[in-house]
C-alpha cells in the first residue's frame, strides 16, 4: 500500500471514531438545550481537523511511534544478551545484564514528564492554591521522578516476568498508607497526577517499548508480561507526589520547632 | 489585488501552522533526544528505515497539531458551553445523563486509547485468545475500546453524584483499589496487563479539558464546593473504573 492508500483508510476509520462525539454532542444540543450552536460553522470546520488531524496522527504511529519502540527494545535486549548462546539467555534471564534497559525507560519516563504542558499548568495551579507551601517546579520533578521509577520498575518487571498484580496491588497498599499520613490539601491533586503524566504521544511509545520487550527477551509473552508500563506510569507519580508533600510538611513543622526552641 | 491577499491570507495561516506545529514538537523532542543518545552512544548500531520514521514523526506532529487545533475550535467550546448549561440547569437526570454521553463520547474519541486497544488486538492475536484475522482482532479492538468507553461514562455519573453530594474522594479510590484486587485473581491471566494500562491510557487529549470543564461548571454553581477539589477527582475515577470495567470484559470474553 502507498502512504495516500494508508492515509485515505486511516481516514474512514477515524470517521466512526469521531462520530459519537459529535453525535452525542449534536443531541443533547438540539432536544435539550434547544439552541442552535453559535459559530457552527466554525466548529464544523474544527470537526474536519479533528478527523485528518486523527488520521495522519495515527498513520504517523504506525510508522514512527510504534516501530521505535520496537526497535529500541529490539536492540536493547540484543546488547544485554550478547555473547550468551541461547540456551543460556532461555535459562533464567539474568536481570542485572538489562542494566541500559531499565536506565532507556527511566530517561523516556522522566524526560517525557518534566516539559509535559498539562503537568506545568497543574502544578503551577497547585502552588497557587497552596499559597507557596508547594512549589511547583519541585512538584513537576517529582512527579516525573514517580514515572521515571515506574516506567524502569515495570520493565524490571518485564524482564523477570513477575506477576503485574503483585507491584500493583503493593503500590495500592502504599497509597493508601500514604493517603493517610499526607497533608489533606494534596490529595486530589496526586491521585489525578496519575492520569495527567501520560500524554497521547508518549503512551504508544511506551507500550510499544513493553511489547517489544516482552517479544525479544526469551521466554516472555506479549499478551502477559508486555502491557503494564503504563500502569506503573501512573501509580508512581502518586506515591513521590504524596511523599513530597509529606517531606515539605515534615521539614515546616521542623524549622517551626527549631525557632521555637531558638 | 485579490491574489495578492489571498497570498498574505494564505501565508499567515502557514505560519501559524508552523508555530502550532513547533509547539505540538516539543512533545517528541525529548524522546528524539533520549532515543538518538542511545542509538549514538550505548547501542551504535544501524537503525533500519531512518527515512520512513522521520516521515512518521512529521505525520505525528502534524497530525496531533491539526487535532488540538481542530479540538480548539469545535469540540472545547461547545463542551464547556455545554457542561457550563447543564450544571446550571440544575435537573439531576439530564446532568447525569450528559455525563455519561460526555465520558462515553470523549473516550472512544481518544487517539492513545485507539492505538492501545489495536496493540492488544494483535498481541491477543499471537497470543492465540482470539482468532488472528483481520475482523476478529477488530471486533477486539472495538469491544476494549467501548467497555473502556463504558467505563469512564460510569466514572462521570459517580464523579457527578459525589461533586452534588460532597463525599470525599479518598473513600470512593479506596473502594476502587478494593474491588481491583477482589476482581485480579478472577479475571484471565491476559487480560490483567491490559486493564491495568487502560486506565492510564483513557485521560488524555479529548477527555480531560472536557471532563475538567463539567467538574469545575458543576463545582462552582454549588455553594461550598471548591472547583479545584471537586474538578480534580473526576479525572481520578475516569482512571480508575477502566481497570474494572476490563478486567470483568476479560471474564465474559
């Protein structure tokens, strides 16, 4: 197939995607709200770039988000197990020779993090709302450091084929934890710094880089061992968010203390 | 006369094309950073198909710039607009029904959520749980995308109902991770990954500004409830019922 072949299919497919939206949109607009929408040729026309937007998007993907993950897990495993003859990379993969793996998923993680434009915008509100107790750019860090951790985390996971629920269910247990021990205020804001961290263009490419791990590194399967790094991706940030907080609280009341003993 | 501005028309909107698009590349500029750091220092081997990557990474970048932009234009006001009116409209029943339309619509919507399911479509395919031709791994696809789609419209109406009730969140959460480890054992081996991921996967470009939008309308029309607390916890559920909803689609599949 030709690339005006793959675009005109990836466009017909995106057209059934779209098409709740709008019509759910268009419903409740007209039997509800019985109003015409203002500026709707306007928004007709931001429907028309939705739909090519969507489709060269997702092309694109195919040909470039995709394939690199693939690749760079491809190659990564290749280098942690060369010189080794199969039998001995089939026998119990030993997890200390995947060391550049874990430190390719940590830099992935942290750097698609820390300039993520969501992420600034609510952190930045953060600190507002907080009245400067937190500041935003440590917040941004650490919230990045929490996928950093998990993204590496999770392809340790991979490479040794542990169960998926056991770090889950782990974290969980942690957060709830630290739910209870973290300054209140702070909550909402971490259990939502989970879903804001994964953006449309760094989620592909990391399940991608999980699938192509799970593929290259004997005796692990796609469907069981692949999924999962965008799980920890979001579980993380929860936990360094909550614990920040809880280490800026701590550190207040013992600067308070220090002056009152002063 | 005309030509002339037609061309200054034409050209304004190709630079602001370009800038738009400049903006979207900073997404991917950290990920051709790390990636050519590895590939130049660590790995140092030939990396196959340069050229059509490059091309895909301009399809990336032009593509996501012509969605936001799209979104900005069409889908945002009119769904802000309309979550604004129906907080203020005060019927519980159309609220709670705009919700879950709003949630459901957004979700399927979703690019990350599309390329998610189709990766899960051809791994189960390998994998041999379902049959590996095209209209299988499709009904595949689809079903995960609208029992995800399900879910987040259900997170909405929780969301909703505890925004109006002025519940705390943290019970709700708990509750949620509660009935994950409940459900985790009893729920196939293959599905696990995938549920877990889904939630991360459905908050992204289409649904949060929405959803954040019915959040704080709905918040700031009710006395004694703060926009930011209550907007917040919306994007929390939509992240979390997923995983749920999933894992019992892996039971009945």
């Amino acid at each position: 197939m030709t690339w005006l072949d793959i675009l005109i299919t990836s466009l017909m497919g995106t057209i059934f995607d779209v098409a709740p939206i709008l019509i759910i949109l268009l419903v409740f607009q007209v039997l509800v709200l019985r109003q015409r929408p203002p500026h709707l040729k306007r928004i007709l026309l931001g429907f028309a770039y939705v739909l090519v937007g969507l489709s060269l998007f997702l092309v694109g993907l195919e040909k470039a988000l995709f394939p690199l993950g693939e690749i760079m897990a491809k190659q990564l495993t290749a280098d942690a197990v060369r010189g080794l003859s199969d039998a001995e990379a089939m026998s119990a993969p030993d997890w200390t020779r995947y060391g550049w793996v874990y430190v390719f998923a940590a830099a992935i993680g942290f750097s698609t993090t820390v300039a993520e434009p969501a992420l600034i915008a609510v952190t930045l509100k953060a600190g507002e709302v907080s009245g400067k107790a937190l500041d935003p750019r440590g917040l941004r860090v650490a919230v990045a450091i929490g996928v950093a951790v998990g993204v590496a985390l999770g392809t340790f996971r991979i490479v040794t084929g542990t169960p998926l629920p056991y770090y889950i269910i782990a974290g969980y247990l942690i957060v709830i934890v630290q739910t209870a021990m973290a300054p209140r205020a702070i909550i909402p804001l971490a259990y939502d710094s989970g879903g804001v961290t994964t953006s449309t263009v760094t989620v592909p490419l990391v399940t991608a880089l999980g699938l192509g791990l799970a593929s290259t590194i004997p005796g692990r399967s796609p469907l069981i061992d692949g999924f999962g790094l965008i799980a920890f991706a979001s579980l993380f940030p929860m936990m360094t968010v909550m614990a920040y907080a809880q280490i800026g609280h701590w550190r207040a009341m013992h600067s308070e203390a220090a002056k009152e003993d002063g | 006369m005309q030509a002339k501005q037609l061309m200054i028309v034409l050209f304004q909107q190709l630079v602001t094309l370009i800038r738009l698009m400049a903006v979207t590349g900073k997404d991917l500029v950290p990920i051709i950073l790390v990636v050519a750091f590895f590939q130049l220092a660590v790995l140092r081997q030939p990396f196959p198909d340069l050229g059509e990557m490059i091309g895909g990474l301009l399809l990336v970048t032009l593509g996501l710039t012509l969605f936001i932009r799209g979104l900005e234009m069409g889908l945002f006001p009119l769904g802000e607009a309309m979550a604004d009116a129906f907080a203020k409209k005060g019927v519980l029943a159309w609220l709670l029904l705009f919700g879950f339309a709003l949630g459901f619509g957004t979700t399927v919507a979703e690019p990350a959520l599309i390329a998610v399911a189709d990766e899960a479509s051809k791994a189960a395919a390998e994998a041999e749980v379902i049959a590996a031709d095209p209209v299988a791994m499709k009904q595949y696809a689809t079903g995960l995308r609208y029992t995800v789609a399900l879910s987040v419209g259900t997170a909405l109406v929780i969301g909703v109902i505890r925004i109006i009730k002025g519940w705390p969140i943290q019970f709700f959460i708990i509750g949620g991770y509660l009935l994950v480890m409940i459900l985790t054992p009893l729920a196939p081996d293959e599905i696990v990954g995938v549920a877990y991921d889904s939630g991360g996967v459905t908050t992204s470009t289409v649904t949060v500004p929405l959803v954040t939008a019915l959040g704080v309308g709905l918040a700031s029309v009710i006395r004694g409830r703060s926009p930011l607390i209550d907007g917040f916890g919306l994007i929390a559920f939509a992240s979390l019922t997923p995983i749920i909803f999933v894992l019992v689609y892996g039971m009945l599949v």
